[in-house]
C-alpha cells in the first residue's frame, strides 16, 4: 500500500552518498516521485573528514553534494528535505545572544537551503518548529505534536 511508494536506501560514507544521488537521478528519469529526503546529510561528513585540516575539503564535497541535490529537484520537479544536526557554538558571545546552538555545515549549508527550520522537543510532550531563515516566511515559531494519527495542533 503505501510503502509501494517509497523508496529507501541507505549511504555509509560520503562518496556513497553521493552514488545514491546518481542512482535516484536515474530512477526519476523512469518513475514520477514527489519527496526526497536526505536524512543528517552532514553526519557522514563530520566523522570521515576530522578536524581543520580536513575542513577545505569535506567543505567542497558537500557543496557538490548540495549542488547535485538542487540540479536533481529542479529538473524533476520534486521537494527536498534534508535533516542537519546542529552544535553548540564555541563562540562565547554566543551565550549572551542566546544562539548557542548552531546547524552543521556552515555557511555552505545555509546557502544551498531555501528555507531552514529549527526542530525541537517543547515542554510536555509538545514539538517547537521555528523558521530559522527563509527567503518567503517571516520568523515564527509554533508549537505540535506527534500523535498516534500523526502531526497535530498541540493541545496544552
């Protein structure tokens, strides 16, 4: 039934990640998908490529990997969504601006996303969704929640 439609399949390191980029481009020469979902998109990234000295290049292959993600839903049409990781920042001005955690990838990351969201845990047992940047919403935030019959308004 549903699952008929999904198609899943899963990267263990970068260049592998990439590969299966190449592969969906195929696949969506021959069948018609909507959604493309790139779970922690950085994760590889940040445990092949370690430290500053790595940073240059794990920086350019991400930039190729964001690149060919954008070239794949402009040509086919199709809505990507990619989940990031974030970390606290080790700026200590960060703490008095109160932005101390900060998303993986930098401004690399930032530039290749059209609209970014902040997901987080609310209190009992709500979910926060804040627009953390975007060219066509304003800054908000609201609260939901994630029931048996899927996302729903939060109910305090």
């Amino acid at each position: 039934a549903c699952w008929d439609n999904i198609t899943g399949a899963r990267a263990y390191n970068t260049d592998h990640q990439t590969e299966l980029l190449t592969q969906a481009t195929a696949m969506m020469s021959e069948t018609r998908f909507s959604l493309v979902i790139v779970d922690s998109a950085t994760a590889l990234y940040r445990s092949e490529f370690m430290g500053r000295g790595e940073l240059n290049t794990r920086q350019q292959h991400l930039c190729r990997f964001l690149r060919a993600l954008q070239r794949l839903a402009d040509i086919y049409g199709v809505a990507v969504l990619v989940t990031n990781q974030v970390v606290t920042s080790p700026d200590p001005a960060a703490a008095y601006t109160g932005n101390t955690l900060q998303p993986i990838g930098g401004n690399i990351m930032a530039h290749a996303s059209q609209t970014r969201l902040f997901l987080r845990k609310g209190r009992a047992g709500s979910r926060v969704m804040k627009v953390y940047d975007s060219p066509s919403l304003p800054e908000a935030e609201a609260s939901y929640a994630i029931t048996e019959g899927g996302i729903d308004d939060f109910k305090e």
